[in-house]
C-alpha cells in the first residue's frame, strides 16, 4: 500500500485462517475482517491459510443462492492488493492443486508464513 505524503504509515495486519470454507463461520468472519480492514487507507492487509480453510480459495465455489461465497471474498481481497497465502503442505494433504485455486491466491510456505509474522505488528488468528 502506497503511503500519503505526510500520511502515517500503515498498519501491517496479518490474518492467519485454519478453519475450512464452510461448515463453520469462522474463515468466512476472518475474511469479512480482513477486507473490512483492506478497504482503508490505514491498513495493509495478509492474509494466510492453513489446514482446511486452504480450501476457500477453491476456484469455481457454488453455494446455494443468498449464502455467502469465499472464493468471491477472496477474490474481493486480492483486487485490493491483499496477498494471500496457502499453505502449501495443507494444500498437498487435501489434494489440492495451483491449478484449482483462484488467481489471487498462491501456493505459499510456512517459511513465507514466519517472514509475514515477522512483518506484521498485529496477527488475528481465525
């Protein structure tokens, strides 16, 4: 995220999901925060996904009509310049391949994933 002049720097917010796509709530609120925090100006947001929820960034998701949609959310995120990671062992695990994941995802590592711990000031684990 580009800085104003004059302008305080952004906070680095890293959100860290673990939970699968559906089933549960919880990766679909991380996301909700995740983007609502994107939209600002004041925040840079990451977002990383291990375990099951490496499956919201399933491409080609239908969901019944009115219920929420991950892959749209992801999607949503990465046109704001959030970039997000999968895990790339929980990835192999479930049998998922780059070739099934949105293009705003990308297969990651949990080296990638100590680094944007590091970058981070804050991490909100879902």
């Amino acid at each position: 995220m580009s800085l104003r002049v004059g302008a305080v720097s952004a906070v680095r917010i890293l959100f860290v999901l673990n939970d699968p796509p559906y089933g549960t709530e919880r990766s679909y609120n991380g996301l909700r925060l995740a983007y609502a925090l994107a939209k600002r100006e004041d925040a840079e947001v990451r977002v990383f996904m291990l375990a099951d929820s490496v499956g919201c960034a399933v491409a080609g998701q239908k969901v019944p009509e009115g219920h929420y949609n991950l892959g749209r959310m992801i999607e949503a995120l990465g046109r704001r310049g959030t970039e997000i990671g999968l895990c790339g062992t929980c990835m192999d695990a479930r049998g998922l391949t780059e070739d099934r994941i949105l293009p705003s995802a990308h297969r990651s590592t949990l080296e990638a994933l100590a680094d944007w711990t590091l970058w981070a000031e804050r991490v909100l684990v879902f």
